[in-house]
C-alpha cells in the first residue's frame, strides 16, 4: 500500500494569502469579517462576511487571460500557485508527470451566472444583453479546467460539488488516484467566490450570526459565508523523499457516509460509520470501549497508531 503524503499548502482566505499569513493570523485572533462590498445588503437581516478584498488576480494569472477565468477559478489558481511553489515543484517535473486536478465546491462560478442574470434583468425588454465571457466563465467544471490549463496539468481533472464537504472529496480522490498508481502528484482542494445567492439563502433561513461567527457557542447566532481557496499538493511518500520534498503530513485514509436524516439535526449514527470508515480505510486499531481498558494496558499500546470513539 502506498503512503501519501502532503508537501505543498496554498491558501486565499480573508484573513491572509498565502499559509503562513493565514496561520499566523488565526493564531492571532484575527477576524476576517467585515462589511460586505460586492452587493447591497439592505434588503437583507445581516450584513458581514468573509471577502478577500486585498486579492489581486494579476499577481497570479497573467492579464491577457482574467477576463477568461471566473472569481472562483482565480482564487483555485491563486491557491494551487501558492502550494506547488511551496511543494518546491518546478514546471518542468509538474508537466512532465502526470498531475491530477482535483477540487470542490458549493456554488462554482455563481458569480458570473449572477452577473448575467443582472444584466438580462436590468436590460431593455426588446434587447437583452449579456456579456459573452460571463456566459464562457459560468460552467462549473471551468474552475479545476483553468488551474489545469494554466499549469499544463495533464492528468485527471474533477469537480466536485458536494456542498461544505466538496473540499474533502477532493482530497479523498485524489488519495484514491494516488494509492491506485492512477496518477503521480494532485492538486486537491476547494474554492468558491463570494454569492449574493449563498448570502441571501443563508439570510432567508436565519442562518447567518449579525457580528461574528457563532455556530457552536452557547449563545449561538449563525455562521457568516465567506470566499476563499485552499489547495494541497499530495504524493506518494518515495515521490517526496526522492525529491527532498517538504512533508506536512501523512494521510492514512478516509471514509465517506450519507445522512439524510436531518438537514440540522444529523443522525449521529451517520458521523459514526463515517469515522469508522476512515479508521477500517486507515488501518487504525479501533477501541469502542476506551473507559474499560486500565491505563496501564492503553500505555502499552502507546506505539501503535491508535483511535478512540
């Protein structure tokens, strides 16, 4: 079985660009919530969230090509910039093999349909206009399509739009990709632009907090939608080690489950079979009756790559 590991970490966020702001920053406490820009909220009960208002596509994408590429995929090629310098990838070895692309997200290219939807709105009724490149920019299996143009990326290129876990997905395949020989390096992860319709169906539902993002706290309010993309950079352990790659981390395995029980109440059977999943898909010793086991004998099993539910 084949060992996959992380080397490369890209990240948009609204809180920094690039990992290491973005982590710094976390680790500060800093917020990247503030006023909305993009659209009028007056109409709507709140009125913050999460944008990148200090990204500038030009520093990642060359000018001649932006007005091609959708908010979305400027954030996913932004990000996969970041993590295949950061993976210490040159252009000649990441063309040369093959290397997947692999990502998530919830709304994709909403921003351009929005776009068109204005114009055809707001245009006179006997002569409907829409810009042609919101049209072109729109498909939303454009995003991973225009990281994989921008950097000759010739392997297996997916989207995948399973809503907040998109992301993770994206991630998993690309383990599977890996594990099955099927490709040398992915690129895999998430990105989704800022949406009047995401912010006004979370507002509709009472879903979003005023101020801050509240989702587990006592006195919870909501989450806030934001923007942003992050990206990894997976291969085999032996790729990494012969390169002298930089390795994060380790993935040992995955699992995957469906809930239908609850669109806010989940079954917690579901989060369970899902956890079980990953542990059997991992190879982890799995100990259902932890609070049984005296500490001398959990001691011992200290060296093992252990699991507790």
């Amino acid at each position: 079985m084949k060992r996959i590991v992380v080397t490369g970490l890209g990240a948009v966020t609204s809180i920094g660009l690039g990992w290491k702001d973005f982590w710094v920053n976390l680790l500060e406490g800093r917020s990247g919530i503030s006023k909305v820009t993009v659209f009028d909220t007056s109409k709507h009960v709140t009125h913050v969230g999460g944008e990148v208002k200090n990204f500038r596509p030009e520093d990642f994408i060359p000018r001649t090509k932006i007005k091609y590429v959708g908010r979305a995929s400027q954030l996913a090629i932004a990000a996969t910039r970041m993590a295949l310098s950061d993976a210490k990838l040159e252009k000649e070895f990441y063309t040369r093999v093959r290397t997947s692309v692999c990502l998530g997200t919830t709304m994709g290219e909403i921003r351009s349909v929005e776009n068109a939807d204005h114009s055809w709105i707001n245009s006179s009724k006997d002569k409907h206009q829409i810009d042609p490149f919101e049209v072109y920019r729109s498909a939303v299996n454009n995003i991973p399509s225009n990281v994989a143009i921008e950097f000759h990326l010739k392997g297996r290129n997916r989207i995948f739009t399973t809503a907040c876990a998109s992301g993770n997905y994206a991630i998993g395949y690309g383990y599977d990709l890996l594990c099955s020989d099927k490709t040398d390096l992915v690129v895999a992860g998430g990105s989704d632009a800022f949406s009047w319709i995401a912010f006004t169906g979370f507002n509709k539902v009472s879903a979003t907090a005023p101020e801050r993002c509240q989702p587990f706290d006592k006195n919870r309010k909501g989450m806030i939608p934001g923007e942003g993309s992050g990206v990894l950079v997976l291969e085999s352990l032996d790729s990494a080690l012969l390169r002298g790659a930089p390795i994060y981390a380790e993935i040992l395995g995955y699992g995957l489950s469906c809930d239908a029980n609850h669109m806010t109440n989940p079954n917690p059977d579901g989060v369970a079979a899902c956890m079980r999943n990953a542990m059997l898909n991992a190879g982890i010793v799995q100990l259902n009756l932890c609070w049984a086991i005296p500490w001398e004998q959990l001691r011992q099993l200290r060296q093992l790559p252990v699991a507790l539910l």
